[in-house]
C-alpha cells in the first residue's frame, strides 16, 4: 500500500505531487494543520477519516467517477480509467466516510487550505468565478469541493457526518470561511435544459445573496436572462443543507460544459453558523 507524503501533523508540508513528481529545489513549509489519525467520527454504521494514504484518495476518486460520470453524465478528462482525477487532487486533503459494514467510501469531499491554494496557485473556484472581492478572506478561508455521497446513503447520516469533521477541522486550525461550487444539474423532467438553474438563482437571488462586497462574477456565465426562471422548484438537498447553514449566494451560476452543471459560487462562514448547529458540530 503507497503512503501519502505525510499530509498531516503538519499538513501537506510536502504534498502528494511532491511525492509523485519530485523537483531539485525543496518544498515550501506550510503551517502546521491539525487533522486527527485517528477516525474523525463513529455513527449509525459509519466513520469519518482523513485520507492518509494514495490508496484511500484513490478510493474517493472512484466514488466520485461512479456519481459524476456514472449517474450525471459528466464527460471527465482523466489520467486513470474509472477514477475523477485533477490536479487539485494533489494538493488537498481527502474527507472519507466508510460504511462500517463493507468498508467502502459512501461519502466524500475534498479540502483545500489556504496554504495548499497557494501553493497550486488558485482554488477550483477561481477557474468559474473571478473572486476578486473575496482577496481579504483567503488568509483563513478554505475550499470544499467534490463532495459527493454513493446513492445507497443519501439519507443524510453521511453529508451530516462530512460537516461535523469539516466544522472541527476548522475549529482546531483556526480557518473562519468556506467556499465551493454547488452544483444544479442541467436538466429538468428529464429534459435538459438551464431553466431549473436559473429558476433556483432567482430564488435564492432574492433570500440568501451575500453582499456587494463579497459578489463574484462568473467566467463563463449561464445565460440566465435568456432562460425561464419562472419555475417553482427547490434547490438541490445540498444547497438547501448549506442554506440552513447560514451560507450566501455570491453571484449568478457559472455553466461547467463538462460536468453540464450550473455551478452556484457559495461562501459559508463559522461565525454564521446558526446556534443550534455550532452546538451540534462545535459542542
């Protein structure tokens, strides 16, 4: 079994691609962030961890080919068959639940922390949106992002299990805001079509956008006023999770060609967290 390059106590100081394409010059030190060894959570049949060896984040790779590729049709230029592979990989830290039963990975999202951003260079969401206005926050702001849940476990246990270890990650080192792209599918009745998404933005345009300060603009935009926004429909359960959670909305949805989703930039910070979930994560 290939281990990480001990991603963890301290965090990624080296990073997988260190590891895989090594360079002459030495690895930049990142500071020290505190991910437990030890399994993050037990509950109802399932157990939360950090990724410490290849072999798990490969684990979590073939979990999300199975639903991105397998389940949204999302056309995924990747170095290993069966497997959703970036480059952001690399350099993030990997969240798993694992059926206690089977062992498998059910769930998974993947982290990246601000050192690690600046170390690839962006964030994921910097190639959708132009986050200018978010320049003051990335000292202590982390990006989630490719979380995905196997379709046999979307009851809930699992995502509340993910934002339970997420919410302690960033209590132990500090961190204070989150970003990510939360994905609509671009299809409707089974038609596909954007008029869902830009149904959902004109909704949450008018409850939940965050203020001008922290508005973002999308690289390549979905062209929300040439589509029905008129549709009654609910967001995805995981917008509406993060919704609950106190996060805003940062402009209008970005269209992925690959993954056909319409990507809704999102900011999620501790300090909004309602009180009865800082109790719940935070104790």
């Amino acid at each position: 079994m290939k281990e990480l390059p001990t991603p963890t106590l301290p965090f990624s100081q080296l990073g997988l691609r260190a590891a895989l394409w090594p360079s002459q010059a030495p690895a930049p030190r990142s500071p020290a962030i505190i991910v437990p060894q030890a399994k993050e959570a037990a509950s109802g049949g399932i157990h939360v961890s950090w990724a410490r060896h290849l072999d798990e984040v490969r684990a979590a790779q073939r979990l999300r080919y199975e639903v991105f590729a397998g389940e949204m049709g999302a056309r995924l230029s990747t170095p290993i068959e069966g497997h959703d592979v970036d480059l952001f990989d690399d350099f993030c830290e990997h969240l798993l639940v694992r059926s206690e039963a089977t062992g498998r990975v059910v769930g998974t999202y993947r982290v990246l922390t601000p050192a690690q951003a600046r170390r690839v260079g962006s964030t994921y969401s910097d190639t959708e949106f132009d986050l200018t206005r978010l320049r003051d926050l990335r000292q202590r702001m982390v990006e989630l992002g490719r979380s995905c849940v196997h379709a046999e476990h979307r009851q809930g246990g699992v995502i509340l299990a993910l934002w339970g270890a997420l919410a302690g990650f960033m209590n132990r080192n500090g961190l204070d805001t989150m970003i990510g792209c939360a994905s609509i599918p671009m299809w409707h009745n089974g038609v596909t079509s954007g008029d869902a998404a830009a149904s959902i933005w004109r909704q949450l345009s008018a409850t939940h956008l965050a203020p001008i300060q922290y508005q973002v603009q999308p690289r390549l935009a979905l062209p929300v006023h040439r589509l029905d926004g008129t549709l009654d429909i609910e967001p995805p359960a995981l917008i509406k999770g993060y919704l609950r959670l106190g996060a805003k909305v940062l402009g209008p949805p970005a269209w992925d060609p690959d993954f056909n989703t319409a990507d809704l930039p999102m900011l999620m910070r501790i300090a909004d967290l309602p009180a009865r979930y800082r109790k719940h994560f935070l104790g």
